[in-house]
C-alpha cells in the first residue's frame, strides 16, 4: 500500500523583507560629530548625543578603543535599530533612549 504526503506551506512561517523593529528606543538615524561624538534619532522622535570621548580614550575601552582610530568612527551604521561598527561594536539602545530621555545626552 503506497501512502502521499503532501506539504503545505504555512504562511506565518515565512518572512518576507527585513525584520524591523518597533521599540520606541529603536536608533532610526545616526550621525557622527567632533569629538568622538554622535548625534542620534529614535523611533520615538526623541533627539540626542552620545559622547564617547571618555570611553574611547579611557585605559579601560576595551574593544572601543580601536574608535579612536577616526576612520573606523565614521563607518558607523545602523544594524536593526542598534548602532553599529565593523568589528562587532555596538551600543545598547534602549539604555542610550534611557540616558537621552533623561539627560539629552548619554556620556559614556
């Protein structure tokens, strides 16, 4: 006795496109400044800065130090609402929102 399968497709299993995501924390636009400094927008509308100058140049950067370099600081993007640099750096946004919402600035 021979049996068929048959599959069908289930539709919420596909994806179709890019996720995106809808936090309000999510960093929709980015932009470097002097001084190791970035200007960021969220999906909220709220506006701020991200100054890095202290991380960057502390004993203590870790992987951040190589941002001192300012060609690889300007090759900043946005990855799925976080920021991003190539060498697997990025920055929590939702701490970052946090820090903006509070104080206009998050000082790392």
């Amino acid at each position: 006795m021979r049996t068929e399968s048959t599959t069908e497709k289930d539709p919420s299993a596909s994806v179709s496109g890019e996720a995106v995501p809808r936090s309000p924390w999510r960093v929709t636009a980015v932009e470097t400044l002097p001084g190791l400094q970035l200007r960021v927008a969220f999906a909220d509308g709220l506006t701020g800065t991200v100054d890095m100058s202290r991380l960057v140049r502390s004993p203590k950067a870790g992987v951040f130090a190589a941002l001192a370099d300012p060609s690889l600081f300007a090759q900043v993007k946005l990855d799925l609402g976080a920021v991003t640099w190539p060498g697997d750096l990025d920055l929590a946004p939702d701490a970052m929102h946090a820090a903006i919402q509070e104080r206009g600035v998050w000082l790392l």
